[in-house]
C-alpha cells in the first residue's frame, strides 16, 4: 500500500515538473539507497529513466548524504558539458601541461581536464531542479542509467573466476575516475566543489561552524577532510554516542601536515569496490569487448568513444573471455575530490585482480603514468590511519541513522578501538613521519604487492 502510494505521487510529480511526457509506468527501485528512486518507463524509448527524489521520511540521513541528489546531478552535468566542449574540439591547443594533467587557460572553467575516460560509465544526465517549498516541489533529478545490476543483485552468484575478472574491471574503473581532478582546483564533496561553476542550480546551502568555511570547496586536502570528519563526529554527537572526541580531533590535528601532502584533487569513488555498488552485464559470446585487460597488450592511442567504455586491449578467446562487464556504478553520489587512499578498498582486503586493473595504463596518455596515483607514498600509511578512523566513525553513525535494529555498531567501535591504538602509537614532532618510513614504505607498486595484507600492518583487520 505505502509503495503503491509513493508511485502514484512520483507520477503525479512528473507530469506536473515534464507536462507532456508520455510516462507508461513509475516504480519503486529496489536499491534506492539513501535517496528515493523510482523506475520510469517512458513510451518511445527503449530502457527505463531514474527519477531521485528526497528521502524517505523514514530514512534520517548523515551530513554527508544531505546533498546526495545534488552532488550526483552536478557530476553529470559537469561531465556532460566537457563531453560537448571535447568532442567539438574547443579543448583543442588551449591546455599547457601541470603534473601531467591538462590545465585550463581559463581559471573560471576547467582548471583542470582529461580525456573522457568515463565516457559510457556513466548515467546520462537529463534534469536537476532544487527543492521548492512554495510550490511544495521536493529535490529531484532525472537520468538514464547505465545498464546491468549490482553484483550483489544477481539471480546467479558469480564464480570466483568471474569476481577475479569483476574485481579487475572494479580497478581499471577506480582509476577511470581518479583520472578527472577538481575542475575548480578545490578538494571537497562535489556539490561545494561545483557549486562556483553554476553547472546546476544548487540548493540553497545550510552554514554550520563545520562546513561554513568550505561551502566552495577547499584549497587544501586537509581542509575538506576535516569537514568530513567533523560532519560525522557531529553527527554522532546529535545522538550521544559514547567515543572519546576529543581524543580523535586531537590525533586529526597532529596528523593534518600530512594530508597536506595531498596536492592534486583527484575524484574518488569512496565505494567503488563495493558489489553493490558495481554494475555489470553479462556479456554474449559475440561481444568483442568481453576479454580480460593483459599488462602484454597494447594500449588503445585514443580514449574511449562516448558511447561505450573503451575496449578492453586483448583479443576475446574462450579461456580469456569475461563472463561479466562493468558498466558503472549504481550510487555516483558519495564522491569526492581528494585522496584516492580514502576510498574504501584500501581499508578493506584490496584483491590482486583489483590492484591490478588499478595499475594497468588506460591509454597512451593517461595521465597517471607520468604521475604516481597515490601521491607522497612515504605519508600514505599515516593519511591511513587517520582513514580508517573516519572509515570506522562513518559506519557507526550509519547504524545509528540507517539501521537502529541492526548490529553492526560492535563491529564499528573494533574498527575505531584498532585504528586509535595506532594513532596512539605515532609520535609527536616532525621526525615521525621519517620513523615510520623504517618499518612501512607504500608507493604505487607496493601497494599492489601488499595490498591484501595492509589490514594488519595498519591496525585493521576485516
């Protein structure tokens, strides 16, 4: 009753905000997450539309997922315009080359610019509009999604061939995105880092003593992160949950040099490993891109078309041949310019097939292999430590926000117990950092290589 309701709504919204629109059918997604989605089937067009709306009533979000509508139309509006602009050709010779990324001439437009290595993993952005209270208008957009399902959604598990090749597709995928950098040089969620480029109209933003300073976006890694650690240390405090804040604020402003290491805004899909948050569809026999990526191959001298992702370089034979393709992500919303070590495989058991589609070239000039993915490697494993505390602190708050009954909070405080002894035990002063370098060196080979046992060496284990 309640979801039949909620459709009958969703409909009765679009045909007052698209009048005309010959709408067949509205459904409630099953994988809404935070947001309420529904499917929207559309006479004349083949595959359904996504229309985001505002929360459940129900569902009380973190600061975090307050802008999840509005950063995830921003992303894709942002790359719709550069798609036009690079496909005209009005990118052409105006770009001189910094840190092995194309800079703009212009500071008010694309600081920085890539080639369209997401082109096809995408959604394609169709509408934004920002809530309006007078005309009782809820926060909404409209898209067409990538085809496939998460992998968590699929009828049939996959083998664990098909997770080594998933999981490989995951890695090539991850560093897809952190190919894209701030388009207005700032660190920070995408809403305040796009907000000064007008790519939507935005909703009307709430200043706290938290994210007052940071509603553009930061010119520094530390900065955006100290909002994001304090968004979810207040969010805890709003339901007094017991954590020695003082203590974690403390270590946050010992350790913020560090993350000044930090220089290049790269854009970070948190979850990216996560299945379910991958899309994949399962490839036929006749679909030449259905082949595993070899380290031998060629790489292709141009990026990607922007309709399809770009073909995977070895020739399709039976033994090489992928059962499964991704083709995106479910949840484009919780991304965010910064440290690419901040996302979530990192804390969690990074497998070699994803380490390895994460270190495998792209194209001839991709950008990371003149420049390191993981910037200042010696710093990296402190800027983890201080991760795994956030990490830790974020899915305690999700319990007590999403999921009051469930019992993951023990689980959490483990994770947040490890990751404070370790904080603990890095000394005060400016040597430290040079201590720790005796025992624990990452770079972007290393981390390949050690992925898998990192947990341990940083006070984690799954």
């Amino acid at each position: 009753m309640g979801s039949n309701s909620n459709e009958e709504e969703a409909f009765a919204l679009l045909c007052r905000l698209l009048p005309g629109l010959p709408i067949n059918r509205v459904r409630v997604a099953s994988n809404g997450g935070i947001q309420q989605t529904y499917v929207v089937d559309i006479a004349g067009w083949n595959g359904p539309f996504l229309f985001h709306t505002t929360h459940h009533s129900w569902v009380n979000p973190l600061r975090s997922e307050y802008c999840s509508i509005s950063s995830e139309a921003a992303l894709l509006a942002w790359y719709s315009g550069i798609s036009s602009r690079v496909c005209g050709g009005e990118v052409g010779n105006t770009n001189d080359e910094k840190d092995g990324h194309r800079v703009r001439e212009s500071p008010d437009n694309d600081v920085y610019c890539t080639k369209l290595y997401l082109s096809g993993f995408l959604p394609t952005f169709i509408k934004y509009g920002p809530p309006n209270p007078e005309a009782q208008v809820p926060e909404y957009s409209l898209s067409r999604p990538r085809p496939g399902k998460v992998v968590s959604s699929l009828p049939q598990p996959p083998n664990n061939d098909d997770y080594t090749s998933i999981n490989q597709q995951a890695g090539q995928l991850f560093r897809r995105i952190a190919c894209h950098v701030s388009p207005t040089g700032t660190f920070g969620d995408i809403t305040s880092v796009m907000r000064p480029l007008g790519v939507i109209p935005m909703r009307p933003t709430v200043r706290t003593p938290a994210n007052a300073p940071y509603i553009y976006g930061s010119t520094t890694w530390s900065g955006a992160f100290h909002l994001m650690l304090e968004s979810v240390l207040r969010d805890l405090e709003d339901h007094f949950v017991n954590i020695p804040y003082s203590r974690i604020r403390g270590h946050f402003e010992r350790l913020r040099p560090v993350l000044d290491k930090v220089t290049r805004p790269s854009l970070v899909a948190i979850t990216c490993s996560s299945m379910q948050n991958i899309l994949v569809v399962e490839s036929h026999a006749d679909d030449p891109e259905s082949s595993t990526v070899s380290k031998e191959a060629k790489v292709p001298k141009s990026s990607p078309t922007d309709q399809e992702p770009g073909p995977h370089t070895r020739p399709a034979t039976p033994e090489t041949r992928d059962k499964y393709k991704v083709t995106g992500l479910s949840d484009w919303s919780m991304l965010v310019f910064g440290d690419p070590l901040i996302a979530t495989v990192f804390h969690e058991e990074a497998t070699e097939s994803f380490m390895s589609g994460l270190h495998e070239p792209i194209a001839e000039d991709d950008p990371f292999t003149s420049v390191s993915i993981i910037e200042h490697a010696d710093s990296a494993p402190l800027r983890l430590l201080l991760y795994n505390c956030y990490h830790a602190l974020n899915d305690l708050a999700k319990q007590y926000y999403h999921d009051p009954q469930g019992d993951a909070e023990m689980e959490a405080r483990r994770r947040l117990l490890l990751a404070l002894r370790e904080l603990d035990r890095v000394p005060d002063g400016t040597e430290f950092e040079e201590n720790l370098q005796e025992d624990i060196s990452i770079g972007e080979a290393s981390i390949a290589t050690d992925a898998v046992g990192a947990n341990k060496k940083f006070g984690v284990t799954s």
